[in-house]
C-alpha cells in the first residue's frame, strides 16, 4: 500500500487560500468506528463522502477544503481506529499520516455514549503532542439514553478543548470550528504519563530520542517498545546512531515487562481511560439500550429467526427490488425508451455525416461507445447498481450487517473467511471489482486471498447476475443447474483453499452497534456518494472497453484471439458464436451475459447450451477493470496465478458439465 | 478448580498428574488426576460445563475459568487474557476487554455476544476461549 493516503478523486476543489493568507490549515478527524466522523466531515466540508465507517466502506480516505471562521482549512477524513499500534493496512495508513505529521490540528471524534472506551484512543493522540480538540458527538443520543457528561471536568483533566457536538444536525459545529483555530495558535498539551512501570520505559526510551521528529516522542517510543516497524524505521532514519540506544533501552525495558510490551501498555492505557470516565461520566439508565433494540438484535443474531430474516431480507430486496424492479422496470423504461427512442436514433443520426467508417463505427457502431458503451453503462447497470447501493446502504445503517457478519461466521469459517467477509461478498453481488479493494479491510493476507480469489471465480457482479436471471427466468431447470454448479464450486474451492493456502486461520471480532431505524438523509447521501464513485472509476473503463473492442476488430486481434477460442468452445458443446461471447466477457461480464441472451433470443442455444455457457461464463475471468482491481490489490504474482487458476476451473468445469449432462 | 472426590482437597485442572503417556486411552478418557492422592476424577464434559457455575457464595472459589464455559445471561469479570502476545487480543484491550472489566454474556452461539457498558460485541469461539473470566 502507497505510504500517503489515498484521496477520494472527487473531493479537491475551492478553499485555497488568498495571495498572502497563512497557508491551508490541516485538519484531520480521527477517531474509532461508528462515531460518526464522516457525517463531521460533511458538515465542515459540505462535500459528498460516503457517511458510513462500518469497517470496509469508507476506505478511502476523504479531503475537503473548508473556511473555518474565515481561514482556508483542508480537512482530512480518516477509517475508523482503535489504537496506533494496529496491523492492519487501512490503520497503518492513518499512523503514518499522524506520525509524519501530516496535521495541524487533530479532531477525535468520540461517542458520548461510550466514552469510556473512546479515551484510550484520546490518551494516544495526546502522545503525539499536536493540538488536539475533542469532538464529543451524538450527545442527542446520550441525552436520550440518560448518560451525562462532565465535558468541563474533561477538558480541565486532560489539558484539551472539548467540544460536545450533533453532527447530523449541525449543532457545536460553530463551536468546534472555533476551537480548532484556536487549539492551532496554542502549544499542545503534555503527553499523558501511564502508571505501573509502563510510563518509566516509555520516559527512558524517549529519553534516547535526540533527534528531530513531526510528531512526538512519547508516541513514537511506545510503539518502538511494541516493535512497531513504521516506528522503527522513522527512528532509524532520525537518530545519528540509527536508534541503537533507543532501540536497546527499549529492549532492556521490555525485558522487565511481566507480559508482552503490547498488552501492558493498552491494559495502562484503558486503566487510565477507565479512571478519567469514571469521575466524567454519570450513566443513570437501568437499560442500556430499549426493549425493541434487544429483542429486534436477538431476533437477527440467532439462527433459528435470524436465517429465514436473512432469506425474507435477500428475497425482498435483492431478488424483488434489485432484479425484478432495478434489472426489470428501470432497465426496461431506461434501454426501452431513453435509448431505444430517444438518444440512440439521436446518436446515429447527429454522427452520420462523419465520413470515415472506422470513426463512425467507433462511435455509434455495433459496438460503439456511445451505441453499446454508454447505453450498458447507463441503461443497464446503472439501474441495477443504483438499486443494490440504496439496498445496502439501508441495511447499512439499520446496523444489520454486523449481525448478519454473526451468523455467517461459523459457515465462513470453513472457506478460510471470518464473518467480517460478508460484507466484501455481499458487495460482490453489486460490482465484483469494488468488492474486491474491500478485502482490503479483512486483517489477515489469507483471508483477502481468498476472498478475492472466491469473489472473482463464483460471484456474479449484478449487471451479469441481473441479466443470467432474466436469461433463464423461462427456464427453470437451467437456473436450477447454474446455481447449483456456482455454489458448488464456490464451496468447493472455499474448502481447498481453506485447507491448502499457508497462514494463520481468521479470528472474528466485531462491535454491534445498536440496531436504528435508517436515517433517509444518511442513507440518500451513502447511496449517491457509491453511485458517484462508481460512475466515476467505472464508466471509463465501460467507454475504454468499447475503444478496445473496437481497435481489436479493426486490426483483426479480434478475430484471431475469436477463432483460437472456437475449438475450446466447440469441446464445451457450445455454438462457435459463444467463443466472441467470452472474449467480450471479459471486457465487461455483462457483455458477456448479454450476448448470451441475444443468442438465447435468436433460439441458437438449447437449454443444456445455455447452462453450460452461463455457468462457465460466472466462473471465467474477471472483466478487465476487475483484473486491473487484483493487480493492485493482491500483486502482480498473486493475480496472475489467480487467472493461472481460474481459467482452466471455468472452462474444465464446463466441459464437464456438458459431459454431464449429456449422458 | 476441581476438588478431589477422595481426598476432599482442591487443584486446578492444569495441575493434575499427567499419566495419559502409558495409557490406551491416552488422555482421552476425560479423567483428572488428583496430583495429591491419585484418584482420578471425570472431568465436565465440555458442553455441559456452561451449567455448572452455580453461586456458591464461597469467596474462595475465585477461580478464572475462560468465557466459553460461561453461561448465558451471567455477568462476569475478566481477570486475564491469554496469549497476551497476539495481536488482536491487545485489540481486545482496546475494545475494553481489560482485567477487571465486567461484562455479561448476551449469547453463545453462532458466536459470542458480550455486553461490556454500553457497548456490544461479538468474538468467535477461538477468541471467547482466550478471555479467562471470574464469575461472582
């Protein structure tokens, strides 16, 4: 992973500062799940960002110009975390960032329903000695559960302004802009001092930290006596010695450590939490949380209500909503009508006059950008896409989705996966390549190979799923036979893969937030914000698909690559139109899907053809911008050897599957 | 914590005598041997171990037994975690699954459900194991 951040692509714009004002002020909002830090930053950036950080949605990390009482500012958004020290990718990411001292100002983002746990965090950021401001959010939320809050008693304690705050509705906002200018004029305040032996090692390690570093000392020498590597590198690189002292006083410490250095030095810091919470929080609710809450979250979590919840929860809205009224209505009124009679006679007659027949076919051809490309893009998966992210994004936010990651976690234990891999797969099913740089968020290099390796060979993406459906809706028995062979290879391979892939075996963790009724202005803005990433990382590649099809047909490549695919074909028992279906395929699989169905429709595939050609076209190689997704994800060796896998298992299993059921 | 049923005296389950080398059975015979007296004791089957921790009221009795052979609805009190080293049980730490916490097992199955304050969370099996818990 690149050592900054990566930025949302849409988000830089406006704010810069005047000739001669002092320049850009930066913010960053940290902060654990689930606190609401994107919905901060939305209000102080007025941007579009996903407003969600259940662990692999807001992965990509968001910056927004904002004035804060009239100084030009860039805010920073960053994933959910719980301590400094943490493995995985997404964390090492923000330590960085803080250790480098990528901000002027820290904002944590806390939930005053659980302060307790959220000043572990706190006590860390103060060890980075940088102007922090505490941002204490969903007071509604505490108010209404009975919790109060001494927030003057905290500030005072802690040496930092704390800012209680709502941030769906705006409120402390004003204020809390206020205190960032103000915490960026001041020192910041000491670094907190941890009892128990921990405070002495962390004194004498920093002790041997002579040179210049962005951020402080007392952070940077409690993740050198954990062998932190970014750490240990930033010393190396800063110290004369290359940190030798500090890195043998570390181990001298260390070796007085009755536990692990780690362990010791979170158990000091949640002490330290626990004692600050105890004299700032009065919590006088008998219940935690309401009647409806418990037995709604009982009813979801154990299997016996909550796996038909789950079937009635897929039928209704990725069978009905997504496929029949998205992959249906819409896609029958957009392609139907917006296309069929409005731009597609507007298209082909507006170019016409474009002489040369290489351009115009290009364009408005068989398989022209603006003919094919755009109308896939916009008529076919757009609907389709648009409705799966409305789908998700409601269950999002109801708080579904950890429970659902509850249930599964015992059946994705035996794939190699954790819980936490539903939602990856669940994505899946809306778009395969966004899928995949969600594994990104799964802790163990295992579990994400596995996942994208599972997610390219047996998950259909929706725009290939919607079409399939619609393909063999009048042929049940052949939906019955490609259903089956996917979920069995799926398991198939889940189970080898589990067995043979190296590393150690997932654990699965998660918090439950409590269940609530979606919010429609969040559950709007998650859904738009997908809908805009998608269209703008996707749609490209649908018009460079295009291009490329195009090129390939002029040069001949085309017809070459077609005419080595027809024997392959021809041994699956399939018509050697299908060989062009498969090169398309892979450009987009729903191009694929819908070559299918044009054959289906001219009546050129009996029903044993069309299982075996749906099935080995589910199983067949990801389409190129998924590809391109694993390269980056998983390596260069990694993805390779994934196609080296998948294309034989797509195009064997076929072959036998004819085989079978010939017989 | 296992008190002999000859010998009345008490050990902890890593205590007892390990004979299982010679043995057929070889360990699998579910027996504990009291390292005092040598009388061998059955141990509680796995399953039927969340049933047994009943309020003695003794205030001797406080022995850590690990959150998977706790009970549902019980409130307990972690005491310790094992495999300090791993890192996701620091991660633990952070959630707030620190030694003298209390918290109150909500569910057993498909995973665990713990409710520590205000706050709910979920581990598998494998992780439940490493928390050792005092029950009151």
């Amino acid at each position: 992973m690149s050592p900054g951040l990566r930025t949302s692509c849409s988000c830089h714009s406006g704010g810069a500062p005047a000739a001669g004002e002092p320049a850009s002020l930066r913010v960053a909002l940290v902060g654990n799940p689930n606190v609401g830090k994107s919905a901060l930053f939305n209000r102080l950036t007025a941007r579009y960002v996903t407003v969600s950080n259940y662990p692999g949605t807001s992965v990509e990390i968001a910056r927004g110009a904002a004035r804060l009482g009239g100084r030009s500012a860039e805010v920073v958004d960053t994933p959910g975390l719980y301590a400094l020290g943490a493995a995985a990718e997404e964390q090492a990411g923000v330590r960085r960032f803080l250790l480098d001292g990528g901000a002027d100002v820290l904002v944590q983002v806390a939930d005053a329903t659980n302060l307790a746990r959220m000043l572990g965090l706190t006590l860390q950021l103060m060890e980075l000695e940088r102007p922090l401001v505490m941002a204490v959010n969903m007071m509604d939320e505490a108010e209404r559960a009975g919790v109060r809050l001494d927030l003057a008693a905290l500030s005072a304690g802690l040496g930092i302004p704390v800012v209680p705050l709502v941030a769906l509705t705006g409120q402390g906002v004003p204020q809390l802009e206020q205190a960032i200018l103000e915490a960026s004029g001041r020192p910041a305040p000491p670094a907190p001092v941890y009892g128990n032996g921990v405070g002495t090692a962390i004194r004498a390690v920093v002790a041997e930290l002579t040179g210049s570093y962005p951020a402080g000392r007392t952070a940077l020498a409690a993740l050198v006596l954990q062998d932190e590597p970014d750490a240990l590198e930033r010393v190396r690189a800063a110290e004369p010695d290359r940190g030798a002292r500090a890195l043998a006083r570390a181990r001298e410490q260390v070796a007085t450590f009755a536990a692990p250095p780690a362990y010791r030095i979170a158990v000091e810091r949640q002490i330290a939490a626990s004692a600050i919470a105890g004299s700032v929080v009065r919590d006088d609710a008998a219940t935690r949380r309401s009647a409806w809450q418990r037995t709604a979250s009982n009813l979801l979590t154990r299997p016996i209500s909550g796996v038909p919840i789950l079937f009635a929860v897929l039928y209704l809205g990725l069978y009905q909503f997504v496929g029949q009224f998205g992959g249906g209505t819409l896609v029958d009124w957009l392609e139907g009508w917006l296309f069929g009679q409005v731009l597609g006679p507007l298209f082909t007659a507006s170019l016409s006059w474009i002489p040369w027949e290489p351009v115009r076919s290009l364009l408005v051809g068989d398989y022209g950008v603006l003919t094919l490309g755009l109308r896939y893009a916009v008529a076919i998966i757009l609907p389709i896409v648009g409705t799966f992210f409305l789908f998700f994004s409601l269950l999002e936010d109801s708080g579904y989705l950890p429970r659902l990651a509850l249930l599964v976690d015992r059946l994705f234990k035996r794939v190699g996966l954790s819980g936490r891999a539903v939602i990856p797969m669940v994505l899946g099913f809306a778009c395969v390549t966004m899928a995949t740089m969600v594994t990104r968020t799964l802790e163990t290099r295992r579990e994400r190979v596995l996942a994208t390796l599972l997610l390219a060979l047996a998950i259909p993406c929706s725009a290939q799923l919607g079409v399939i459906l619609a393909l063999m809706a009048s042929q049940p028995l052949s939906l019955a036979i490609w259903s089956l062979s996917v979920l069995a290879i799926f398991l198939l391979v889940g189970l080898l893969g589990a067995r043979l892939l190296p590393g150690p075996a997932p654990v699965f963790h998660m918090e439950l937030p409590p269940l609530r009724r979606p919010r429609v202005g969040n559950v709007v803005t998650k859904t738009v914000a997908r809908m805009q990433w998608y269209f703008l990382e996707v749609l490209p590649l649908f018009l460079l698909a295009s291009v490329l099809i195009w090129a390939g047909k002029l040069t001949g490549a085309f017809q070459l690559v077609t005419g080595a695919l027809e024997p392959l074909v021809a041994a699956l028992g399939l018509p050697p139109q299908t060989a062009g279906i498969f090169l398309f395929g892979f450009f987009r699989r729903d191009y694929g899907a819908a070559g299918l169905f044009d054959l289906q429709q001219q009546g050129v595939l009996d029903s044993i053809q069309l299982a075996v050609a749906a099935v080995t076209l589910t199983l067949f190689i990801p389409c190129i911008a998924q590809f391109l997704m694993m390269l980056r994800e998983r390596g260069v060796r990694t993805a390779v050897a994934m196609f080296a896998l998948i294309t034989p298992i797509a195009f064997g299993v076929g072959f036998l599957l004819n085989q079978l059921l010939r017989w | 914590m296992v008190t002999c049923g000859f010998c009345g005296r008490p050990f902890r389950g890593d205590q007892a005598q390990p004979v299982c080398g010679m043995c057929p059975l070889a360990g699998g015979c579910g027996h504990l041997r009291c390292p005092h007296c040598g009388y061998e004791n059955p141990a509680t089957p796995r399953w039927l171990r969340p049933f047994q921790h009943r309020d003695t009221g003794d205030p001797r009795a406080e022995q850590s037994v690990p959150l998977t052979d706790l009970g549902t609805g019980r409130v307990a009190r972690v005491a310790r975690l094992d495999r300090p080293a791993d890192a996701v049980t620091a991660h633990l730490v952070a959630l707030g699954l620190l030694p003298g916490t209390e918290l109150k097992l909500l569910q057993r199955f498909p995973a665990f459900v713990v409710e520590i304050g205000r706050s709910q969370f979920a581990i598998d099996s494998e992780l439940a194991g490493r928390v050792q818990v005092t029950v009151r």
